[in-house]
C-alpha cells in the first residue's frame, strides 16, 4: 500500500484528539488530497486537555502547518485558543476546524451539524418540521443542535448530564430561534421523529447506551455520531427493535463540501 507523497513542499493538517484511535477523518481525507491533486496530508494527533493551548500554538507557528481539524474532547476549549469564531461556532461555542487567515489569526468553525443534517437528507430522513431529541451538549450536540433548528426542525429537546453547560447552550439557541430548543423530558423522547445520541458514549464496549430504544417510538430514526465502532451498541439494539438507524459517518462524509470551502482545497 502506498501512502501520500510526502516532500518538503508538503502541507500539513492535524486532528487532534484524546483519544485519536477512533478518528476517521485522515482515511478520508487523505485520499481526497490526492484525488484534488493538493500537496498536503492530515495526520492525528493525540492531546490531553491540560496540553491542548501549547499544542495548538506551537502548530499553528509552524510555516506549514495550515488548519486543525478538532474533536473528542477539545471542542469548546478550541474556541478559547482562536482570534474569531465562525457563526456556528459562536452560536454553539464549539469548533472543529481551524485555520489561519492571511493576517495570521486563527479563525475556528463547526461543520459537524452541517454535516448531520445533510447526511440525514441524503438519506432522505426530513428535518423540516421534526421534533428531534438530542442526548449530549456538548462539541456534537450543540453543532447538531443548532443544524436542525437551522434546517427547520421544529423542536430540538436536549439533555446532558452537565447542567451549566446545558444551560449555556440552551440561552445561546434561544438567542438565535427562541422557544425551538428545551431540556429535555421523557416525552421528547417518546414522541420524538429522529433521536441523536452526540455523546461519546459507544466509543468503547464497556460504555452503556446513551439513551434506550425501547423508549423510542417505533418509526423514529435513532442515530448516532459516534463513527467508530461503525455499529454502536445503541444502533444495534435499536436496529434488533425494528426502530431505523442512521450512522455516525454519514456526518463526516457530508461535511467534506464544508472542509473544502473552509481550507480552500480545489
């Protein structure tokens, strides 16, 4: 197997993460790279938090290195590291892709509820007009969040275990599409047309499911963000409980068009 072509020349991309082993974003980037014909490769790269801010300043100072792509669990510290947040990323206060402008400031936005909601139409699952339960506030939950609303979904329920940063999410969605977005109940699930788990939990086989099928109504869509594994616990017992699934790359595929405005690859 041959890898990416790799010279002085080359331009370098980072995914950073803790962990990394999960991530999927270089297998298919990489071969995007080469089918554009642009000199560049992404690599992971692992990072606690407590190193996160020397991490993403000592990159981002090297002449080569042109963006960062963010996730588990850096993406509402991120936003802290920047010099400007794009408008999903100041509604959400989550970022997963940075870049530097031509001034050399660091610029920081969201592509992941884009990339949710667009994967979701490709499926040819409806937004507009949905009721949507989210579990998870955080980096994902918040992007998808925000992507729904955005998209039409008439009512986005949330529940996350972190309560301040529940709220925090809550008042900024409210600023934007007041009374579409509450803390959630055991009728949103319930009643509910699309059910999202945008937690970390499914990353690991020990994890328990975020949420129970069983609780789901029968035809609602139960999806996932969790990429790998491919099947998460929750997808296969929703799935053996007849309720439809959807995956957790779909979100990562639909947001390549995203990457490719942001970063400007042609």
């Amino acid at each position: 197997m041959t890898g990416p072509d790799i010279s002085g020349t080359t331009r370098l991309y980072a995914v950073l993460g803790d962990p990394v082993a999960q991530v999927r974003a270089p297998g298919l980037l990489n071969p995007l790279f080469a089918r554009l014909g642009t000199h560049a490769v992404l690599v992971p790269v692992q990072v606690r938090p407590d190193g996160l801010a020397e991490v993403v300043r000592g990159l981002m100072r090297a002449g080569n290195v042109d963006g960062l792509l963010v996730t588990v669990p850096h993406k509402a510290a991120v936003c802290a590291l920047v010099d400007e947040l794009g408008p999903t990323a100041a509604v959400t206060g989550t970022a997963n892709a940075v870049r530097r402008r031509v001034d050399g400031r660091l610029y920081a936005e969201n592509f992941d509820g884009l990339g949710f909601v667009r994967g979701l139409l490709a499926a040819g699952r409806p937004v507009r007009d949905a009721h949507v339960f989210v579990a998870g506030a955080g980096g994902a939950g918040g992007a998808v969040a925000a992507a729904l609303l955005a998209a039409g979904a008439a009512r986005v329920a949330l529940r996350d275990p972190d309560t301040a940063r529940l709220s925090g999410l809550l008042a900024r969605l409210a600023d934007r599409w007041p009374g579409r977005a509450h803390t959630a109940g055991p009728e949103d699930l319930a009643g509910a047309d699309v059910v999202v788990n945008a937690t970390p939990l499914g990353m690991r086989p020990a994890d328990p499911l975020p949420l129970d099928p069983a609780d789901v109504r029968a035809d609602a869509v139960v999806a996932d963000v969790v990429m790998k594994p491919h099947e998460t616990a929750l997808l296969r017992t929703a799935a053996a409980l007849g309720r439809p699934v959807h995956h957790g790359i779909h979100m990562l595929e639909q947001q390549v068009p995203g990457y490719r405005e942001f970063f400007g690859w042609h």
